[in-house]
C-alpha cells in the first residue's frame, strides 16, 4: 500500500518539475527549427536512397533481360540444331527405306 501511495505523490511532482522545466518560447522555435532541419536532411537522405535503388533496380533488370536475350537464342540455336539432325535422320532413313526396297 505504502507503494502505491508514493507513486500518488512522486508522479505529480514528476510532472510539475518538467513543467517547470520546459522550454522558453524562443527555445521551443531553435527546437522546431533544428527538427525541421533534420527532416529536411532526413528527407533528402532518403531521396538520394531512393535514387540509387531505383538506378540498382534498373541494372538488375537491364542484366536480366539480357539474360533472358542470350538464353533465348541459345535455345533457338540448340533447336535448330535439332531440326537439322531430325532432317539428316529423316533423309537417311528415306534413303535406307528405298535401299532395301525389293523391286517386285
């Protein structure tokens, strides 16, 4: 009980010493001043941030689509590398069907 009844008397003072405490006029606007500055640093800060993600994102996405370009045309290459043995198997099994051809 006896801390419950400090805590009635301790935070009231807690609160009248920082009222007494508190700023001046003049030292509330060097505050709000100093506040706005640092946003404005803050602000700039992230803009430049931002700047330089968006300059990353933009490689990242110029080295992918490269990527993708040079896997495309390895891909065109192996299928028409394909087709033509698909055509040399076809030609030679054409020519192996009319070889073994009886005449009748």
């Amino acid at each position: 009980m006896s801390i419950r009844l400090s805590a009635l008397f301790v935070v009231p003072a807690a609160i009248l010493a920082l009222g007494a405490a508190a700023c001046s006029p003049a030292e509330q606007e060097q505050t709000e001043a100093r506040d706005d500055a640092a946003g404005d640093r803050a602000g700039a800060t992230a803009g430049k941030a931002g700047s330089a993600l968006k300059e990353e994102a933009s490689q990242v996405g110029s080295a992918i689509a490269a990527g993708a370009s040079e896997a495309a045309q390895e891909v065109d290459e192996a299928t028409d590398s394909l087709a033509r043995k698909a055509d040399a198997q076809k030609a030679e099994t054409a020519r192996d069907t009319q070889g073994n051809a009886t005449p009748n």
